[in-house]
C-alpha cells in the first residue's frame, strides 16, 4: 500500500456515493452488531416490498427476562416483519409488528430493551445507537454505528427491499 499524502490546499477528499444492498446478517456484522451469522433463533429471513419478514425461535435465547421466558413457553415462534418507517440524521427508525401463536408479541419489545442495551455496550458500540422505542419501533443509530467501524461513510437512506437491507451513502 503506498505511503500516505497529506492533501494539498485547495483540494479535497475524493467521495464515492454507495449503495449497497446487503443481507441482514451482512448488514449486522457491518454495523459492528454480531459476527457474519444471525444468531441461531432467527430460523428464516425474507421480505417482500419494503417489509422484511424475521421468524423467530426465542426458546434459543438465553437469559430472557421472566415474563418473556413465560411467553415463549405459550408461543414458540415468533413472526416479526419490519419496516424502515423514517431516516433522519442516519437514524433508521424501524416499526416492529410481530405475533407469537396469533397473539400480538410487539408489545413486549420494551421488555428486551434491557438486553439490546447490555449486548451494545458489551460490543464496546456507541450507546445509545440502538434504542426500543415506544408503540413497537426500534431507533437504530446507522450512521454512529458504520462511522465507527468505517470512519468518514455517510448514510444517507436505510430501506428494506425484497428480502435485503439498503444502505445509500457517501464513502470519503
């Protein structure tokens, strides 16, 4: 690799627009969030449209918090689809809508904010950049997130495409 030059005045970086489209277990790793491979309790990704479709085998989760342990007794799987409901400032806000045995399983993400919490920080990840939110969405924090693991990448739009993460952007 050759040496490193420092820019003359007057000139600027060079900027690649990106646009990526990526599986989710791709799109994880990249964000710094879990190695290549989804963890072993999501059983099936797909998507159709915008929607991103999770099925879930929570009984693989360990150290679930009580009442959710409770659940996956009653309901073994869990369906999930997600969607991209607004970017702003690199900021993915994603709506959850999921059911376990018919029953509505979205209402109980706030109960798992704990846990989103300690697997961030145990990654050393920004805190804060992945957040439960109220009515079943998650604030995911894309842009603190790739910058620390590519400095200078921008993300401009995170969408949901037939199955595959999108990421638009600028690399630097």
């Amino acid at each position: 690799m050759p040496p490193h030059r420092p820019r003359r005045p007057g000139t600027s970086a060079m900027v690649c627009a990106v646009h990526q489209e990526l599986t989710l277990a791709e799109t994880l790793h990249l964000l710094g969030l879990m190695g290549r491979k989804l963890p072993s309790f999501i059983t099936s990704v797909s998507g159709r449209g915008d929607v991103l479709d999770l099925v879930a085998d929570p009984r693989q989760v360990k150290r679930l918090p009580g009442p959710l342990k409770l659940a996956t007794r009653l309901a073994p799987t869990v369906r999930a689809a997600l969607r991209v409901v607004e970017v702003r400032d690199g900021v993915a806000t994603i709506s959850v809508d999921a059911s376990a045995g018919g029953l509505p399983a979205h209402k109980l993400l706030g109960l798992a904010s704990n846990r989103i919490e300690s697997v961030v920080a145990a990654k050393g990840l920004p805190a804060g950049s992945v957040r439960v939110l109220p009515d079943a969405r998650i604030a995911l924090d894309v842009q603190r997130l790739l910058q620390a693991r590519v400095p200078g990448a921008r993300v401009s739009d995170v969408s949901f495409k037939d199955g595959v993460v999108v990421l638009d952007g600028v690399a630097g």
